[in-house]
C-alpha cells in the first residue's frame, strides 16, 4: 500500500470514517457547550479543551507546510495549548467547525501533495508532512478516546458503531 493512501486512511478515520474508534465528527455531534466544558474533577481537561489542543497542533502543521508561519498559532507550552476561547455556546460551534475544516485542509493537502513535497521537511520542524500526520493521526486517535470517555462519563454517549 502507498504511504499516501495509508495515511489518507488513518486521517479520515480520526475524523468522519469510522475504523477501530468512533471519529471525531461523530463523537461531537451531540455534544452540548455544557458537557464540554465539563470537567470530571480539578486538574482533567474537558472535551472543548482537547478539541483545542488538536487544533493548535493540527492547525500549526498546517500552517508550517504551507509556508505561513506568520499566521500559525503560538504557545508558551503545551498545557497552553489547552486554553479555551470565551465561553460561550457560539464559540464551542465556531471551535468544532475551524476543527473540521483544518483537518480536512490537512487531508486535502496530503491528498493533493507529491512525493517530493510529502518528505521535504517542514519549516520549524525536524520531520516531513508524512511522519507529521502520521503522528498526528495517533495523537488525535488517543485524544478521541479521552473525549469518548469523557463523553461516557456524562451520560451522552449514544451507541453509534456499526459493530
């Protein structure tokens, strides 16, 4: 199999084609702002809160690949990459959706990237845009299940797997 297609597989199930975990897309569709900011005890994250953290990285690679340093987010460290807008119930929507679309932005440059261009190295970082996503994709895999349990843990997950 193509590195490329392996990948494809591996991002697109973190976020809209269901595989061994529950992806993102499906996991948020009924999440409320209240059960996203809700946290389980002091010190844990909430669901907004890793759906932030996801961003930042995915967001960053993006950004990087692109060229577009300027515009990439910036963090003092990664307990910073947690932080949540304002809360509001607009603001979680308008998190879930620039989510959706940076990943699918990723996806489309995977998708759409030669060879040459998915092993150059990516400016401020030590790899190139495969071993990125790739690690990415484990990343938000083990992210995901956080959310899903944190989803359980409230009471406001459905079953939704097709096995």
């Amino acid at each position: 199999m193509e590195v490329r297609t392996l990948l494809l597989q591996q991002w697109t199930s973190c976020l809209d084609k269901e595989d061994w975990f529950p992806p993102l897309e499906n996991v948020l569709e009924d999440i409320t702002f209240e059960q996203a900011i809700w946290k389980p005890m002091e010190g844990a994250h909430s669901i907004w809160e890793l759906v932030c953290h996801l961003l930042f990285y995915e967001k960053r690679i993006l950004m990087r690949f692109l060229g577009e340093t300027a515009n990439e987010p910036q963090a003092e460290n990664n307990e910073s990459t947690f932080r949540l807008p304002t809360l509001t119930s607009e603001n979680w929507m308008e998190t879930i959706q620039e989510y959706f679309y940076v990943h699918r932005e990723l996806e489309k440059t995977l998708a759409h990237s030669d060879q040459e261009d998915l092993y150059r190295v990516i400016p401020r970082e030590d790899h190139s845009l495969v071993h990125e996503l790739k690690s990415l994709a484990m990343h938000d895999a083990y992210h995901i299940g956080q959310i899903v349990f944190l989803s359980k843990m409230q009471g406001a997950w459905a079953e939704k797997r097709r096995f």
